[in-house]
C-alpha cells in the first residue's frame, strides 16, 4: 500500500518522535529521531537546516524513509513510510514553530529559548512523498 490511512493520520499526528532514515549509497544508514508533521495531502514534512548532513545526501539520492512507534505503555504499533522526497526552501519555518508547539512547552523559560533558536536559524522543508506504507497495530 503506498497511501496513509485515517487511522494512520491519526496516529501520525500525535507528539512522537520519528526515526527518518535517508539513502546513504555505500554509506551505512544513520537513523535519526525528527519531529515530523503527517499532513493532508498525505505526506510526512520535516525541517531541517539546508546545510544538514540529510540534506546533503537527499541531494545525492532523495529517498528516505520513517518510522514512527507507540510509546512504551502502550499496546504496540508503528506506520512506517518511504518514498521519494522533495527539498522545499519554503515552510521551514512555519513548520519548526508549529513543531515546537506541539513538542515543547513554549511556555517555559526552556520552550521558548528553544523556538527562538528554530526561528534565528535558516530551515528547509523535507517532504516524504509515500511510495510505500507499511503498519502493525497490536
């Protein structure tokens, strides 16, 4: 299947940490925990700084893949998603601060140092275009 479903999306847009890998070539794959937003259209956006390591390699080679699980506690479930991606110069930003909305306390001393520091810095959008889905729910 190469579409999220509802109750995908719905799981997608809870507050939980994503592993996006990207094509590495005869590099080994780096997993990395991202924040991430699933959004209508049904693809999977994060941002990232435009001179990041992902970014680089995306040039080189634009698939990637994500995993998102349930946190322990729960019963245990995961989407995980991979295609083709875009690099989007804008919505980096608009992104990075509905991320930090709904990662951080903004309220805090700590939340908003935080998005202050998302904002000063220059951001990209990285769009993952499903090409593949796959899921377990327990």
């Amino acid at each position: 299947m190469s579409t999220l479903t509802d109750h995908d999306l719905e799981f997608l847009r809870r507050p939980l940490h994503g592993f996006l890998t990207v094509a590495a070539g005869p590099r080994p794959p780096r997993p990395r925990p991202v924040w991430f937003e699933a959004t209508d259209e049904g693809t999977i956006q994060l941002f990232t700084s435009p001179d990041s390591v992902k970014i680089r390699q995306l040039r080189e080679d634009p698939r990637a893949s994500i995993v998102v699980a349930a946190p322990v506690g729960e019963p245990e479930r995961w989407v995980s998603v991979a295609g083709r991606v875009t690099i989007e110069a804008d919505g980096g930003h608009d992104l990075a601060r509905r991320l930090a909305e709904r990662y951080w306390d903004l309220s805090t001393e700590e939340g908003a140092a935080g998005a202050k520091i998302l904002r000063d810095l220059p951001q990209v959008r990285v769009v993952i275009h499903p090409e593949k889905v796959h899921r377990y729910a327990f």
